[in-house]
C-alpha cells in the first residue's frame, strides 16, 4: 500500500479558494490528486488554482453555491468532464454568523444552515451519485468542534447546531452509502488562524486561547494530513469517523 498517496485520484474542494479549503487543495494536489477548486468568489478560485498550477500541480477553478442544487451538481459533473471521474469530495464551505439566539433573525439563521448544513448535504449528494456508478469514492466533510460543545464568550447556536448536523449527517451517508464502497468522514477542528476567526475581536482570541491547553489557535496546514489520510485507500476501513483536530479543547 501507498500510504496516503492520492496518485492518479481527482477531488473538488468547496470553500477551497482560502483558508482551510485551500491548505488542503494544495495538500492533497501535492500528494497527487488532480483539484477543482469551487467556491462562490471565483476570482478569488482562480487565483488559488493559479497558485497550485504555478507550482506544478494540477487545478483549475470552478464557482459553485453551496446551497443550490443545481450548482452543486454542475460542479461535480465538470470534474467528471474535465478529468473522466470523481474520486474525493471535500466540502469544506462555510460561515458563521455571532448574533444571540434571543437577536437572531430568520434569515441569519437560515444563511449560516443553507450554507453549513444543507450545502454540505447537497455537494455530497452530487458527488456520492456520481460515485457509486463509478464504484466508490471518499466524501470528507468540515465539521467543528462546535458540533461536541458549545464555545463561549461569542454566541453562535445557528453555526453550533449546523455543525452538529454535520455530524450526524456524515455519519448517516457513511452506513447508507457503504454498500456503494462510498467513504464518509469529517473532521472537527478547534480554533483555527483563518481570516474567520482572525477577524474576531481580540478579547475573544484571548480567551480562546485561554481556554484552549495547547494555548494557541492551529493553522490551516495542521489539518491537512488528516484530509488527505481520509481521502487516501490508506483510510479504506474508515468511515462514520469524525477526527477532532482542536488543541486538546474538548477535552476539558
């Protein structure tokens, strides 16, 4: 066996264009994997899959809304007519929004669920028909550790119930796809030095890395072999799994 190796395997990454999605674009490019960057700023997709292909790797860009149906079918299709098949789904987009539950609106509510839950349901959908005609694959989905605990000082129910549906989601997918050598896993990560959580105020850093026994957030990169050892045949007795990534936080 090739450990970890994705030689020969062609992948799509939603969200990939920055942050976590695309330290593992790259990641996975670098151990062999051909990758459609998808996101909803193509441009900012564009520059990542340039980026990738400067370095030697094989990518291009695709825009794609999470939340649509269609766009999320369009998109898998256009790695099966770009690369002749679709072997690992990364979906990886996502937002939150820090509103108190007692403030929320609806439409706050149903942004951060269309994108962080439904849009995860409808890109594994897309990918999961396409792989079991083609007789199997590897979905790997982000979920949080928001999904296990509820984090403080910042208010977020809407991304914590999202996340945990993400979950039980990947978790359901990976018993009823089995059967079709369908692969579902996700991981879980901490806090993470993305532009997310780096835009937050500085008293709510502080505290999270107070909280947190490592005491400091983690960084994209810190990620990716799990992504890639999910995506890999090294994982091929490995599905239903949710890996916390987080600093020990959860453990206490």
């Amino acid at each position: 066996m090739n450990y970890a190796s994705l030689e020969g395997k062609t992948a799509f990454v939603t969200g990939g264009a920055r942050g976590i999605g695309k330290a593992a674009a790259r990641g996975m490019a670098l151990s062999g994997a051909r990758v459609a960057i998808a996101d909803i700023d193509i441009a900012a997709a564009e520059a990542t899959a340039e980026e990738l292909r400067e370095e030697g790797l094989e990518a291009f860009a695709i825009q794609c809304d999470v939340t649509d149906p269609q766009s999320a079918a369009d998109m898998a299709a256009a790695v099966v007519k770009k690369w002749g098949r679709l072997d690992i789904a990364f979906n990886n987009a996502g937002i939150c929004i820090n509103t108190p539950a007692l403030d929320m609106t609806y439409a706050e509510w149903k942004k951060v669920l269309d994108i962080n839950l439904t849009g995860v349901f409808l890109t594994s959908q897309a990918a999961g028909r396409i792989m079991k005609e083609q007789g199997g694959g590897s979905i790997i989905n982000t979920a949080s550790m928001s999904g296990h605990i509820v984090n403080i000082p910042q208010p977020q129910c809407t991304y914590n119930a999202s996340k945990a549906g993400v979950i039980l989601l990947t978790k359901s997918l990976a018993v009823e796809w089995a059967p079709y050598h369908i692969r579902v896993n996700s991981i879980s990560p901490g806090y993470i030095a993305t532009d997310m959580t780096l835009s937050a105020p500085q008293e709510w850093q502080v505290r999270w890395k107070d909280l947190t026994p490592t005491g400091r957030m983690g960084t994209p990169e810190e990620l990716v072999s799990a992504v890639v050892y999910l995506a890999s045949d090294s994982a091929s007795y490995t599905t239903g799994s949710d890996i916390v990534i987080d600093g020990a936080f959860t453990c206490i």
